[in-house]
C-alpha cells in the first residue's frame, strides 16, 4: 500500500500526522509526505519521503491576516487560507505527486483541504487526521463549505453545499470522545489511543535531572504565537515569587536577552523536548495548542490554558468543561489572574485527578496499530468506515 500524507506548512498541523505516518512506514507500507521543502529535514528524520508541495511557509499564508488578538482573525485564518491560498497553492504540486507516485490513499491533517480535493478529482479514498481541537466535532462543516465549494468549482468537481467531503471516507481522532462531547461527531469517525511520539534527535537537558523540592511547571506557547507582546512577561511576573521552578521555553525566534535577569525560580530557553519536560512537571502553562494538550493529558498533567487564537478558545472551554484545569481569557491575561490560576490548579487534587482520569479514557481507546488496518481497509475497499 501507498500512503500520501499532507499538511499545512506549520510545525504543529505537521506533528499531529507524523506519528500516523510512521506507523503505517513500520507496517511495511510506502509512506510519503507533502509539505512545503522548509519541512524537508523533518521528514527525513521520521525515515520517510519527502514530496515538496504548497506555500514555503505559514506566515506566507498570513501575511495579510489580522493581527493576533483581532476577533476577525479566526475566520480569516479558517476561510481564506485553510480553505482559499493553501489548496489553491498546494493543489498543482499535489496532483503533480499523486499522478505521479500513484498512492492508495491520501491522508490529511484537517485544516489541509488540497488532499480531499485532489484525491476526489483522482478518484482515490482519502482520510482525515483531527489535528486541532475540534478533533472528531463534525460542527465545522459548515464554516468551510462555501468556500469548499469555490475550490471545488475551480478543479471542475461537482457541488458539495454540506461540505461532506471532508470526512467522506474516514476521520481518525486522537483524543477520546468525551473531549468533543458538545458537537455531533461524523458518522466515518474512528477513536485512536494517542502516545507521546518519540521525537528523533531530541537530547534531555541535563538540568532536568537536577534534584529539585518544589514542582516544576513548563510555560510555552508553541512556535506561531509565541511573540504577542507582554504575555510571557506576564507570565514571568505571575510566577516570580511563587514556591515552584518553572521552565518557560519561549521559541526559537524569541531572544531570551529581553526577559533580562530572570527570577531565580525561572529558567529562559529557546527550546526544549517538551514531552520529556512534561514528564517531570506538576502543570502546564500553555496558550492550548492541540497537541501540547494531549501530551501534557496523556501524561496525566492538569493544565492552565491562556488562548491566543485559533481553535485555543475551544481547548480552553473543554479543560475547563472536563474539569483538566483552569483558563485564562483573553482580558485577563494580567499577572495577578495567571498567578491565582496556577495556585488554584497547583493546589487542588480534583484538577490532577481529572487529568489522570481523562488519560486512562486515552489509554483504553484502540491503539495506533488500528487506524493503520482502517487504512488498509479503505485501500483495499475504497469504502467509507
């Protein structure tokens, strides 16, 4: 079997298929990867193929966007580049690759939306992985079906008003489906056990191994919001005189000579392996990015969520909603609020039991290993699961 994965040009819509991606490799299948070349070296690590494909980078994409922090910004993102430049830039380079490699199947992140639409033009099945936090919530289709259709209507595809394209043939969530209780799931929805993936190349610092008697908690706010002004120096302050150790890896594009002296309960990085991090932490404080959630609740971490954008207003909702810890909206992002929610999460057993629950529900769902046979299935049947 022939397997072709797609994703945005963004670290974490890339992350959420490459554990999928290396498991179908270890079954024994062909596995290659369309993404922009800036991904190239990633994919090389993981040992699979790399096909170059869309627009170089995810700020490309934006480069017109509302700034973060503007209401209009979601929409923007959701309709005129999930749905409008990036299949329009990915779309040539894809079909180019599938007529030419020839998979079985096609597999999506799901803000890719080239993969559904080239695969329906060609005739081949395709399938969906929840990259973001509306994981299995079927809710979404109508927010991109227009646009959809415009897309479609320039490939010479048929009409599809209810946008069920997008989950046609089958739709893998990572999470359990408690984590999308509130909407209506597709019926082609399969749950997965999600495992923190080893990360090739990845060193543990040695200050990790460091004897500590207080609990360690890691601030990050991902790679493509991590430069709002202010919100780690809040942050920072929130936590200065707190009886913690506190890790805050601000990004590789982010100078830690800003911070200037940090408090001595502080450590500044640029980077660091976060799930081996998470491993040894009593909190997450982080902006809610979907896959920094499901590593700190695989783990059983409970979690304070500071949203910036995106589908992180959603993941703070369901942490709060399930009882995983606590947020931070958007006009509390002050020192004194992060500072009463980290003592609130810190010091209240209910916010880790709930963690710790939520991660056995993970556990018990079907292993990785199935969505591998599901896509083997939907090679060999062509049929919707």
């Amino acid at each position: 079997m022939r397997v072709l994965f797609t994703s945005l040009p963004a670290i974490g819509h890339f992350n959420s298929i490459m554990p999928l991606a290396r498991a179908v490799a270890a079954a024994g299948h062909d596995v290659a990867v369309c993404c922009t070349g800036a991904f190239a070296d990633e994919v090389a690590r993981a040992g699979l193929k790399h096909l170059p494909g869309g627009a170089d980078s995810f700020a490309a994409l934006t480069i017109d966007a509302p700034p973060l922090g503007d209401p209009r910004r979601n929409r923007y993102i959701q309709l005129e580049v999930f749905a409008g430049r990036a299949p329009q830039q990915m779309i040539p380079d894809l079909t180019a690759h599938v007529e030419a490699w020839r998979p079985d199947v096609l597999v999506r992140e799901n803000g890719e939306f080239a993969a559904c639409l080239v695969a329906e033009k060609l005739s081949v099945p395709h399938a969906s992985v929840g990259a973001g936090s509306h994981s299995s919530g079927d809710n979404r289709r109508g927010v991109f079906a227009d646009a959809l259709s415009a897309r479609r209507a320039e490939i010479g595809l048929s009409p599809d008003p209810e946008a069920r394209m997008m989950f046609r043939y089958l739709h893998l969530a990572f999470a359990p489906p408690s984590w999308n209780a509130d909407e209506a799931h597709p019926p082609t929805v399969r749950f997965i056990r999600y495992d923190n993936p080893e990360r090739p190349g990845e060193t543990r610092p040695a200050w990790l191994d460091e004897p500590r008697d207080r609990p360690l908690v890691l601030a990050s706010l991902g790679t493509l919001m991590n430069d709002l002004p202010g919100l780690f120096e809040a942050i920072i302050e929130a936590v200065a005189t707190e009886p913690i150790e506190v890790v805050a890896a601000i990004g590789r594009n982010q100078d830690p000579a800003r911070f200037g002296t940090p408090p001595p309960n502080v450590r500044i990085v640029q980077f660091v392996p976060q799930i081996q991090v998470l491993a040894e932490c009593a909190l997450f404080v982080a902006h809610g990015g979907f896959n920094g959630t499901k590593e700190a609740l695989r783990l059983g971490i409970p979690l304070v969520v500071i949203p910036i954008g995106g589908d992180q207003m959603y993941t703070a909702q369901r942490v709060e909603a399930l009882g995983l810890g606590r947020a931070v909206a958007p006009a509390e992002r002050d020192p004194a609020t992060i500072r009463s929610r980290v003592r609130e999460v810190l010091a209240e057993p209910r916010y880790r039991d709930s963690a710790r629950r939520f991660a056995e529900e993970m556990q018990a769902l079907p292993p990785i290993e199935h969505a591998v046979e599901l896509l083997e299935q939907l090679a060999r049947d062509h049929r919707s699961a």
